[in-house]
C-alpha cells in the first residue's frame, strides 16, 4: 500500500438519534417546603396564642414578632386581617 493509497474508514451513522433528554434515568426533583407560611390574625388571637398552635409553645411568639417587624411594632397590639409571617424553620411544627 502506498502512501496515497487511503483505505476508507466507515463513518458514523446518526441516522436514528433523536434530539431531547437523554436517555439516562433524570431523578425528580421535589421542591422544598419553604421555610415560613403565612397566618391571617383573627380576632382573638395574639403572638402567645399563635404561638402555642403553630410552634406547640406560647414562649415562642417573639419568633412571630420578630418575622414581622415590619408592620407590628407593639408585639400586643395585633389586628384582625393582619397576614403574618410564621417561620417554621426555626423549630416551628409544620
């Protein structure tokens, strides 16, 4: 064989690849629960109280009064229709 004397090599055949995913298992990603919810204040209610029901403990309510400085600046002094911040994060029952 000389040096210009080329034996052809077969090419390769894409003729039946599909374009998308590819065809490994993707595992399915759940998202994570976030990390507060929100509470319409009743009337009634107060940070203990809403405390004792969401985290199971009335201590925890300055974790309420705090997530909500923004609009309570007298932690006794919360109104009806008022949407709060809960955090559940922080040890909160969910």
């Amino acid at each position: 064989m000389g040096l210009f004397d080329k034996k052809e090599e077969p090419k390769a055949d894409f003729s039946n690849v599909k374009s998308g995913a590819s065809s490994a298992a993707v595992p399915e990603v759940k998202p994570e629960a976030p990390a507060v919810k929100k509470y319409t204040v009743k009337a009634g209610d107060s940070l203990s109280a809403i405390a004792k029901r969401e985290y199971g403990d009335a201590g925890k309510w300055r974790q309420i009064f705090e997530a909500n400085r923004g609009q309570i600046s007298n932690p006794d002094l919360i109104h009806p229709g008022q949407e709060l911040t809960i955090p559940v994060a922080d040890g909160g029952a969910q």
